[in-house]
C-alpha cells in the first residue's frame, strides 16, 4: 500500500509519461501476482461471478485509491458544503468540469492497465465465460465437440473435464483469443481517445508550447516549495506553543494567513492571457493579497 501510495503521488506531482509508466508497470506486477498465486479458477456455477469479481473489482478499487490519493481531489472537495459556490457558481463550473476530467483520467491509468493486462493473460475472462450460461455461446465455441457443454464449467481446471486434452485446450485457446483481442482492442482505443484528448486540450490551450512547458514547471516548484514551508511555518508555530504552554514567558509573534487569505489560495485556478496568472497563490501575491490580515499567535 505505501509503495502504491507512493507512485501515485509522484503521478500527481509531475504528470510525466514516465510515472504514468511506473503505475502501469505497478499494476501489471500486481495482476501477475494475483493470476498466478491467489485466483484459483472454482471450475462450478461460481465461474462467471468468480472471473468477473478478479476482472473488474481489483480495477474499480484501483480507481477510487487514485481519487483518495489525489490532491486535486480535496482540493476540490474541500468545504464545498460549507460554500456550494466553491464548485456551483457559473465561472467555476467549466474549471470544475476540467479538474475532473484531469482527475479521473490520472486515477483510470492503473484499473484501465489492470483490466487490459487481465484480457491479454485471459485467466479471468476464460473462467468467467466458462460459467456464462448461454446455450448459444457454448455450442458455438464448443463446436460440435462430444461432451464439452455438459463439463463447459469444469474446463478451466485440468483434470475435471471428461474432454480429451486436445479438444479440451481448443476450447480454451478460442477463450483466451477472445479476452486477447478484446484486451488489444482495449489498449487501441485507450491510446486513440489519450492521443485525441491530449491533441484537444493542446489545440485548446492559452498558451504557447514554451509557456506551457515553463508554466508546468512553475506549478510543481510551487507545489514543492509551498508543502516544505508550510511544514516549517506549522512546525515552528507548534515549537513556540509547546514552549509557551511549559515555559510561561512572553514570545514572538508567529503570524499566519488568516481562512479568508487561505480559502483563495485554495481556489480553483483559470488562467488568462489578460493577467498572466499561473496560480491562484500567484494571483493572490501579485494582487496585494499579502497585505491582508494575518494571524497572530
């Protein structure tokens, strides 16, 4: 869990191909593990329910992990009950739209990953069509082949079915090409909509190539910059407090914005060629939001 933990957050962070790689290859170490140590293919009338529940679960867990793991999430969520304005107000709709867009495809990369691996290796999709009761797919894939409907449910596990070997592993080849072609057809259109999206959003984009590279930069100094003071200034504040409450004596002021300075910063952010703004901590600063009331403790 904390090295999964670990390589979402460096997704969140940098939005590289390359972390977008390592979760992929994360996941992939995962769903080997999974096929080869814990399913166990039960061969009765649990194959269907059983081969569905190792395709789709671990991928739909998979998915709500990434928008736990997500800062963006809580950024977005935060006291949105308290304010509905935060997410409802007309110009923040389309920003809300956009986060999350960009939130659920960071959290689809590993499940999207989990059910493509799953289709290609086809254990999952082999044990659950073996259990799908339909009596026109089984006369098909059987095809015409002595005593494979009545043990269709036993062929995933060697031994069970009265099947010749030869006739029993034609069955399952046609299986497994099935989960493999759907498992291509999968990654083809995964790539198609990311190539078409990503084309789309660059078409859309307010700024120029060079911009965009220097403003993905900025944004994540900023980020890094903002959680390493941040966790100075709460330490230091915590420091001065622990020693007022066992030394009794008269200390320096430690000052800290106060919730109205914190709630926009903690806004959603569009930017706008007219002010050049590439956060709202920068729109903050540059508007003379420093000069706001402050908190002294």
């Amino acid at each position: 869990m904390e090295k999964f933990k670990a390589i979402l957050s460096l997704v969140q962070k940098q939005q590289t191909t390359l972390s977008f790689g390592l979760v992929a290859l994360f996941t992939v170490g995962g769903e080997q593990i999974f096929s080869s140590i814990v399913f166990r293919c039960p061969c009765s009338s649990w194959n269907f329910l059983y081969g569905c529940v190792f395709l789709m679960v671990p991928s739909l867990v998979l998915l709500l992990l990434g928008y736990l793991l997500s800062n963006k999430t809580w950024r977005l969520l935060t006291g949105c009950c308290m304010n509905a304005s935060k997410i409802f107000k007309m110009n923040n709709i389309c920003g809300t739209v956009k986060s999350l867009i960009q939130i659920t495809v960071n959290a689809s990369v590993a499940p999207l990953t989990w059910i493509g691996v799953a289709l290609l290796h086809g254990s999952y999709y082999e044990c659950a069509m073996t259990g799908f009761n339909n009596t026109a797919y089984i006369h098909k894939v059987c095809n015409g082949k002595s005593k494979c409907f009545e043990d269709f449910h036993k062929l995933p596990c060697d031994g069970k079915s009265s099947l010749s070997a030869s006739d029993r592993e034609d069955v399952l080849l046609e299986i497994r090409a099935q989960s493999q072609v759907l498992g291509w057809m999968l990654i083809a259109s995964i790539m198609a909509i990311a190539l078409a999206f990503t084309c789309l959003s660059r078409c859309c984009s307010p700024v120029s190539f060079l911009q965009f590279k220097f403003w993905t930069s900025y944004t994540h100094q900023e980020n890094e910059l903002f959680e390493c003071l941040a966790t100075e200034h709460a330490k230091n504040l915590a420091q001065q407090n622990i020693r007022s409450f066992f030394e009794p004596a008269e200390a320096p002021a430690i000052e800290t914005p106060d919730n109205k300075a914190w709630e926009k910063i903690s806004a959603l952010h569009k930017f706008s060629t007219k002010d050049n703004y590439y956060s709202t901590l920068h729109k903050y600063v540059e508007s003379g939001g420093d000069n706001h009331k402050k908190s002294t403790w």
